[in-house]
C-alpha cells in the first residue's frame, strides 16, 4: 500500500479569479471537474466546475446563451443550478437516490458546437465507519486508527482530518486497506498554544468516471462516498 500524505494551511481561497461567458468559449477551451457524491443518507449530490485553460487556471466559465449543464439517473434528467461565489461559478443538482454502480450522466448542451455530452460517473460501493472505542484523542501524542466496512473494494480512499486548532491534513491510501492511522504527533497545531476542538475525519471512497473527451482541456469525473465521524482532539 502506497500513502500519500498532503499537508495544507486549511482552504485556500482562490484569489483573483475571473469569470467568463461560455458562449465566448468552445468546449475544446475548457476544463472540468465533475463530482457525484454521497454521504449515506440516500441522496446524492452532482457538482461541476467549468474553467477557461486548464487545472491551474481562475478563469471560471459562466453558462450563457443556451447553454446548459444537465445531469441524468435511470430515467430522470434535471438541469443543474448554478451557483456562485464571486466568479467562482459551479452547477449543482441532487437525486433522492444513492445506488452504487449505476451510470450518472452529466452533459453539457449547447448550439455553439458539439457540447460534452457524455461525463459518465457511478458512484463506488458503499460503507460504514466502525464507530470508534474513544470520544477524545491527544493528537501530541497518541496514535488514532480509524477503521470501516467493508473493505478491499479496489477503488482508492482519502481521508481527511479537519478542525480549529490544527492544519487541514489528506491522507491519499492506494487501494483500499479497510484501515487507517493517525500517528501522535503528526497534526500541526495552527498556533503556538495548543487548545482542544473537534476533528472532523472524513472518509471517502474514490471511484473514477469517464469525462467527456470534447473538454479539450481536460479534467476529471470522480464518484465518491463519503462518511464523517467527530471525535474531540485535545493538545
């Protein structure tokens, strides 16, 4: 098993983005990031995110003209809401169902060219985290394992450790062990006096899609299901 571990100050904004029209862009000018995911309660949400250039690029693409995203499970089609923050714009929908294993479509339509009419995501299998023995961890000192069930799906996980006094971790596991562990120590704390909060640690299972090759740009379609739990993190 290969562990990738990513360290960051927590979100980072993007800073200095822009925003374009789509209808001044053709598809072979863009790139995507389009997500469907599911935490357990029997819904699942879709997410898209459009850009001018590549991966690196804070030009986002705002829907115009006739222009449309629309995502499709089994026999419904909805159309995506935008929503923005900024110019930071991303589309949106939701589906009362969290069935793994079944084709999501998502598909942007429009008259300026061919559009990209076939993003096909389906999310992994699903799971449950065992519920820890423990309410509260030293992150200074003492090793906190997380486990879940069932395990050796063959799809990739990620797991996440977030909160107020300490800096956002990610954890990428190659494949999936059905285990994984915190090492005391490892947490930066965010100042120089430790305090206690709550550690979010989310879970997630990792299923790659098929985008549509007409984003000239690239990009990337992901399935994901994801569970949290909450313990309190002490110096």
């Amino acid at each position: 098993m290969v562990r990738i571990t990513v360290v960051t100050a927590g979100f980072v904004a993007l800073l200095g983005c822009s925003a374009i029209e789509s209808e001044d862009l053709l598809t072979s000018g863009m790139y995507a990031d389009v997500v469907v995911s599911a935490d357990g309660e029997g819904t699942s949400d879709v997410r898209a995110t459009l850009r001018a250039g590549g991966a690196l690029s804070t030009t986002f693409v705002e829907l115009t003209g006739d222009d449309v995203l629309t995502a499709t499970l089994m026999e419904e089609t909805v159309v995506m809401n935008e929503i923005s923050l900024g110019n930071l714009n991303s589309f949106v929908a939701e589906f009362q169902s969290d069935e793994p294993a079944i084709d999501y479509v998502i598909a942007l339509e429009r008259s300026l060219d061919d559009g990209a009419p076939n993003t096909v995501i389906q999310l992994p299998a699903a799971f449950d985290i065992d519920v820890p023995t423990v309410t509260e961890f030293a992150r200074s000192t003492e090793d906190l394992t997380i486990t879940w069930t069932p395990a050796d799906s063959g799809d990739n996980m990620r797991v996440t450790v977030d909160g107020d006094c300490f800096l956002l971790r990610i954890d990428e596991l190659s494949g999936d062990p059905g285990t994984w562990t915190l090492e005391g120590g490892s947490l930066e704390d965010t100042g120089e006096e430790s305090t206690n909060c709550e550690a979010d640690i989310t879970i997630e299972r990792r299923k790659t899609g098929t985008l549509d090759t007409n984003y000239g740009e690239g990009g990337s379609a992901t399935g994901v299901q994801e569970r949290t739990v909450s313990l309190q993190s002490t110096p």
